[in-house]
C-alpha cells in the first residue's frame, strides 16, 4: 500500500488505493476517468488513467489525482488554468496559443466578466489572457476551448482575463502543478507538503517593496507583476522568475530555497 504506484494511459487505478470515505463524494484529479460507478454499497469506483502519472490519494477528502512528470508536454483538461497568447481574433473567438505547435485554443469574445458586443475587450495579437479550459472535445482535431469566468457564478473568480504588465517565465508543468497546489487556500501546511517555500519566502522579503502578483498556468507558463516595485519593478520581476525556474531547474529542498531567494535578492541588491 506505501509503494508509489505509477499509472500509464488507460491503466486501471488498483482498487486497494481507493480512498473508503463514503461520506463524501469521490473527488478526481486532472488525468483520471471513471469507467463506471459503485453498482452496490460495497463496491467501488473503477477509474483509469488517461496520462502518466503518480497516482496520489487523500483519505480525508476522499480524492484521487494523479502527479504528472515535471517534463511531460502540457495536455489539456477540463478546468485547468492556462496563460494564453492571443494569435489572432476571428468574428466570434479570440484564437490562442496554449502550447507551441499545437491548435489554437478557441475564446469566446464575451467570455469574460460583464462582456457585451459593445463592452468586450479589444485583445490584441501577442497579449495574454489568464483562462480556464472549458472543453477539450473528444477524438483527434477536437478544439479546446477556453473561458475568463467562472461558469457558475458569471465571474472572473482567481484572477481570470486579461493580463497586462508583468513578464512570462516558462516551468516545467510538474513545476507549474506544485506552484497551484501549494498556493491554494484550502491546505494547511500546504507548502511543506509541495516542498516549495520559494513564494512564500520572496513575500516575506519583498513584502516592503510593494509584494507581487503572480499566475500561474498549468500550461508552465508563470506570470509576474511587480509594479508597485516602482522603480525596482522590473528588477523585481526578474528577480522572482530566476527564483522560480532555479528552484524548478535544480529541484531544489526547501532549505536551498530559502538560501537561493536570500543570494538572488542580494545579487540583484533588493534587500541588504
């Protein structure tokens, strides 16, 4: 039961690690679909992977998810947050780029908070947008397609639509899950358990210059603004992107963290 299991394309979840919490509804992750529902009260779920991973579970929530491999290209799926490059515009849809050599994912003009024909937003080619993906379709040639609100209420819930100002830094997608998961609220102790404290660290240090803000794709992308830096915003910014693509580059424990926040700050002579 302790060893990891690893789960390729259409491998079947091993019932043993199934979380038993039956007074919650199962929970899935990105990369798992259920093949078919508990057909009585002693049975299970039966779940298969749809991409590579190292399946995880949390008995007290009653989730099941799958880590994916820090490298692997991104693939879309349902309610993943994206940052996406805005390559064209058609009568309808802004068409974007999600990942390099691949078909543009498709945005809606009015999909955003309080968009209208007359209040939409102008985007331009090459400006970028913080979205959600709404669908992915099934089979080969099927477009993505992407939302700014939440489905649910009608808003730009976690910072959703446009971005402007700031800079892109591109990380792994493994680095790029663990900066979401441990920036949700909803964990405690999340960063020990991602082994991250490199945000947590740059907020501590920077917090006198004005703080960040940050968004992250699960597409590896990663995007920073720091103007309330002032004059110090762009050294800021840079200053936060090799933070994170060092710590992502060399897996770095948490102590070396700290210590690599410490000397980049210094080096670029933000804090004493």
């Amino acid at each position: 039961m302790s060893a990891p299991v690893v789960l390729l394309p259409s491998d079947e979840v091993p019932q043993d690690y199934l979380p038993t919490n039956n007074s919650n509804p199962l929970r899935l992750g990105p990369g798992l679909r259920i093949l078919s529902q508990p057909s009585s009260k002693g049975s299970n779920h039966v779940l298969t992977a749809t991409q590579a991973g190292l399946l995880t579970t949390d008995a007290k929530r009653n989730t099941v998810s799958l880590l994916s491999f820090p490298n692997r290209r991104y693939i879309p799926t349902v309610n993943d947050f994206v940052i996406a490059q805005i390559h064209h515009s058609s009568v309808d849809f802004f068409h974007c780029m999600v990942t390099p050599h691949t078909a543009h994912a498709l945005l809606g003009q009015l999909s955003f908070e309080g968009a209208s024909k007359k209040t939409r937003p102008m985007l331009k080619q090459g400006e970028l947008v913080y979205a959600r993906v709404q669908s992915v379709g099934v089979g080969a040639g099927a477009e993505v397609e992407l939302t700014c609100v939440n489905p649910a209420t009608g808003k730009a819930d976690g910072g959703l639509g446009p971005l402007t100002g700031g800079m892109i830094f591109d990380v792994s997608t493994g680095m790029a899950a663990r900066l979401i998961r441990a920036s949700s609220s909803s964990a405690e102790n999340t960063d020990a358990i991602e082994g991250l404290v490199v945000l947590s660290e740059l907020g501590k240090k920077l917090e006198g210059l004005g703080g960040f803000e940050i968004a992250v794709g699960r597409n590896g992308k990663v995007w920073v603004d720091c103007s309330n830096a002032a004059e110090s915003a762009v050294k800021v910014t840079i200053a936060i992107g090799r933070c994170l693509q060092e710590t992502d580059q060399q897996n770095l424990h948490t102590h070396d963290q700290k210590k690599l926040v410490t000397r980049i700050l210094r080096d670029m002579k933000l804090v004493s």
